[in-house]
C-alpha cells in the first residue's frame, strides 16, 4: 500500500503539494475571515486588502516551492522583512517561513539547508523582539527548538530521498548489467554453438566428399571398394547429423522450447561432448578415408577438464580435415600428444602440399583453434614445415594451472 502510495505521489507532484498545504490555507482563510469580521482584535493597523495581499504574498508562492525551493524561500524571507521593517506583528501567513525552510532543507544541499535554518532563526529573533520588548528567554529557547526539530526533519527527509534514490539507481544498474551480461553469454553461445557448427560440419563433409570421390573411381573396378565407401558415407553422415540434432536440442533447451524427442531418435543425438577417449575413433575414421595417420602418446597421462578435453579434439579434428581437404595425393599425418608436468604439448604434422588454406584470411580454422586454446591460457602455432607439408603445435596448461584458468 504505501509502495503505491509512494509511486502514486512521484507521478503527481503538484498535487501532493496542493493537498500538504490544503490544512495551511484553510487556516489562513479562516483568519482572513475573523479578521474581516474584528479586524481590531488582530492589533495590526491593517486594511482588509492589506492583510489579504499580504497572506497571497506568503502563501501562494508555496505553490511552487518544490520546483524551486530556494526562490519561494527567498520570496517569503524577504516578504516577512518587509513586513517587520513596516512594523507589523507576525500573522499565521508568516508559518509560510517554516515551511520554506523545510522544502530547502529536504531537497538542497546542506549549505542552502543551514543557510536557511539561520535565516528562519533570525526571523524568530526579530519577531520576538517586534512583540515584547523583554522575551521571555525560555520562550524564544522553545519556538527556536520548534525550528530546529522541523529544520531536522527536512535535513532527514532529504537524506532518506537521496538514499532511495541511490537504492533505485544501484537497482537499475544491476538490472542493466544483467541485461548485458545476458546479451554477452548469448553471444559468446552463439559464437562457441557457430563454431562447433563449422568444427562438425567440415570435417565430416570433407570426409563425405573423399569417400564419395573413392567410391566413384572405384564403382566399376572393385565394386566391393566402392560398397565399403558408401558405408563409411552413411555412417560419416548419420554422426554428423546427430552432433547437429545435438547441438539443435541444446539451443532449443536454452529457449525453453524442448519439446517430445520424435520417434526414433536415440540418446546419442544429445551425447555428450567429444572427449580424448574418443581421438581413437576420430583418427580411425580419418583412416578409412583414405588418409594413413600415426597417432603417437607419450608421457604419463593427466585427467583434464572436459572443455580442454573438448578443445584437443577440436584441434586434431580440424587440422586433419584441412589435411584430408588440402594435402593432395600420397599424404601422410602424424598426430602427437606429449604429457609435461604442467603443459600438454599436441603436434599434428603432415607431408602434403602446404595446407594454406587453414590460416587463409576469412577462415575460421585458425581463428576457432585460438579461441578455444586462449580459454584455458594456451597457445597456437599453424605454419608450413620447412621440409614441406605443414604443422600445427598447441600448448595447454595442465595440472592446477589449466584448471584455476578454465575457471
């Protein structure tokens, strides 16, 4: 209710200020009125209209007084002057003071706020001077204790607003910081989904093709040749096709869209990501394509995590298949994992033509290696051998070091 209430009043301001001052004008009205009907009573020397400028010189002015504070407080301070300096005693249009004073002290600056706490103290002052040549010090002590409390309460009031305000600003921030970390971790999903779309994608459509290619030279003179082709096709393409759906279903788990899995499809569309226990297959599938490769371990194996898992195979998978692509006729690979104590060093190395093509400008090969080894603090190096052929050389952390780091 009051979260409402509050709300309600910052859409509406100069109506709440109208209804704060609705109670002040009635009782100024009313003593318009008494003053109207015993003018002598007031001891003021007035004239009616005299008295009745004066309380719309006073009063009307708070109309306006949070829009600009300091110029209603001034305009009723000077106003107050003038009327001392004319010899006329305080009337109740002079509270108009007060509550100047307090709209300065809740919503300026402390200075402006204790500049306009001496202003109404002085005003006091005058004003008891003006009524008793002899004030009573234990009265002047009481109104001036009465100016203080609402001086306070608008030092108070201003404090608790700036607070909210710094709440709400800190609120929206946080709010909009989390809309931009949202948008980054959907971009950086975009970017790592696209890349191991092109990861899947090329390698086994380079396998399709040079199977393809096999088994059409192969079709009339060795039929059986050709057979075992086309098989590794259908199985190179139905594994494809399920990293795909994989990946497919990630995305549409991450919109809240997974709906029921169609007839048929088997666990392995929503496998999990390829790890080192599965370069052996990797290596023979390139095998059976046409292209001999040496798959050499050395040095005590250490557990990795599964990204850096991930990202051993990625590299192997994509510089074999930029060989297969690009090696030509005759072309042999060697693949090369060595274990250190603190870094794994993985080589793959070919005899073929060079395999420019992976770091041409505008391929993503290259790019897609640095990417995923820059997570983890490691290093890429993809250039043609001196000898002929070309390599690609990746360090990884290993041990404490790779795991603080994929953290």
């Amino acid at each position: 209710m009051f979260g409402r209430l509050h709300a309600w009043s910052r859409r509406h301001p100069a109506l709440v200020d109208v209804l704060w001052l609705a109670p002040f004008v009635l009782a100024c009205l009313g003593t318009l009125v008494m003053f109207a009907a015993d003018p002598a009573a007031y001891q003021s020397g007035l004239s009616f209209w005299v008295y009745l400028g004066l309380g719309v010189v006073l009063v009307v002015p708070l109309l306006w007084r949070r829009s600009r504070p300091l110029t209603v407080f001034t305009i009723v301070s000077v106003a107050s002057f003038g009327q001392w300096l004319f010899g006329v005693e305080p009337t109740p249009f002079n509270v108009a003071v007060l509550i100047a004073m307090y709209t300065v002290a809740s919503l300026c600056s402390l200075p402006w706020a204790v500049a306009a706490g001496l202003v109404a103290e002085l005003g006091l002052a005058l004003s008891f001077g003006q009524i008793t040549t002899n004030p009573d010090p234990g009265t002047l002590a009481s109104a001036s204790v009465f100016v203080v409390a609402i001086w306070i309460s608008g030092i108070y009031a201003n404090t608790r607003r700036r607070y909210l305000e710094g709440l709400e600003e800190r609120a929206e921030r946080a709010e909009r910081e989390r809309d931009q970390q949202a948008r980054l971790a959907a971009a950086a999903e975009r970017t790592r989904i696209a890349r191991e779309l092109h990861d899947v994608v090329a390698h086994n459509v380079s396998v399709i093709i040079v199977q393809a290619d096999g088994a059409g030279y192969a079709l009339d003179s060795d039929p059986e040749q050709a057979r075992k082709a086309l098989q590794a096709i259908s199985t190179t393409g139905r594994q494809a096709l399920a990293e795909m759906r994989r990946m497919v279903g990630v995305l549409r788990a991450a919109e809240g869209a997974v709906g029921e899995a169609a007839a048929g499809e088997v666990a392995e569309e929503y496998a999990p990501q390829p790890s080192l226990s599965q370069l052996d297959g990797l290596v023979t599938q390139v095998r059976s394509s046409g292209l001999p490769v040496d798959f050499r371990v050395t040095g005590a194996p250490q557990e990795l995590p599964e990204g850096e898992q991930l990202t051993v195979y990625r590299i192997v998978q994509e510089a074999l298949t930029n060989t297969l692509k690009h090696g030509g006729p005759n072309t042999r690979a060697v693949v090369e994992m060595e274990y250190g104590v603190r870094e794994l060093l993985l080589r793959v190395t070919d005899d073929g033509r060079g395999a420019a093509a992976l770091g041409r400008p505008g391929g993503h090969g290259l790019v897609g290696m640095r990417e995923r080894v820059a997570m983890f603090g490691g290093s890429v190096e993809a250039r043609p051998r001196p000898g002929g052929g070309f390599q690609v050389i990746a360090r990884l952390p290993i041990g404490e070091t790779g795991r603080s780091r994929a953290a």
